[in-house]
C-alpha cells in the first residue's frame, strides 16, 4: 500500500544557477532601492555608500538573527481585519516574501502547514 506524501512548494529564488544577488536584475532593483546614485561615483559617494552598506548590513543581520531565534517557536501574527493566529515558526524565503509555519492555529480551525504572506502581516511576537 503506498502512501501519499504532502509536499511544500516554497517559491523560487530569483536565478536557479545564481545566488539571486545581481544588482542590475529587475527584481533587485524593486526589492532593494538603494538611497545613492550611482551614476556618477565621487569619494563622498564611495564614503556614503560604505557607511549605507554598513547600516544595511547591521539591520540585515539583526533581522536575520530574529528569525533564526523564531524557529521552532510559537508565534502570534498579527494581520489586517483585526485576525490574530498563533502557529510554530519555520522559516522564511529568500526575499522574505513569505513565512513557512506549521500548526496554524486560525478562528476557523487549525492549518497543519502553511504560507503567511508578509505583506498580510503587520506584526509578530513571540517569547523568547
């Protein structure tokens, strides 16, 4: 007797032979705006730049430190028409486009695993 297996399909990174980080790709530049020209590079640009980089990179880190604590942890999700769900956290794609949970629990039953949309959601709690 066979039996059937569930599959969860996360979406697609952006290049399937790249790491999905070429600043010159559409998705990139809709995803990742940076606050600098680069048309014209001078030495206060490249110092503005670097300083740019570096504030990306701490808030980046932090952001990614957050959802590594996240894992396996219950989480409350607060979205838009006042829903509150509550669901273990597993993780998230790429681009931070969606969130991967498990155990989903909803006002009208339970999901055993699911995609939250971030742009439903517009804020998350858990304990540490």
């Amino acid at each position: 007797m066979s039996t059937f297996v569930t599959v969860l399909r996360l979406p697609r990174g952006p290049d399937p032979n790249g790491r999905g980080f070429d600043p010159n790709s559409p998705r990139f530049i809709a995803l990742c705006p940076t606050t600098i020209s680069a048309s014209t590079e001078t030495r206060t640009d490249s110092v503005e730049i670097g300083e740019e980089q570096r504030a990306r990179s701490a808030l980046r880190e932090s952001f990614l430190r957050t959802l590594i604590a996240m894992t396996n942890k219950q989480v409350q999700f607060h979205m838009y028409e006042r829903v509150n769900v509550e669901a273990k956290f597993g993780a998230s794609d790429i681009d931070v486009l969606n969130f991967q949970v498990s155990e989903l629990q909803t006002p009208i039953g339970v999901q055993k695993e699911a995609l939250l949309r971030c742009q439903d959601v517009i804020s998350y709690s858990f304990d540490l």
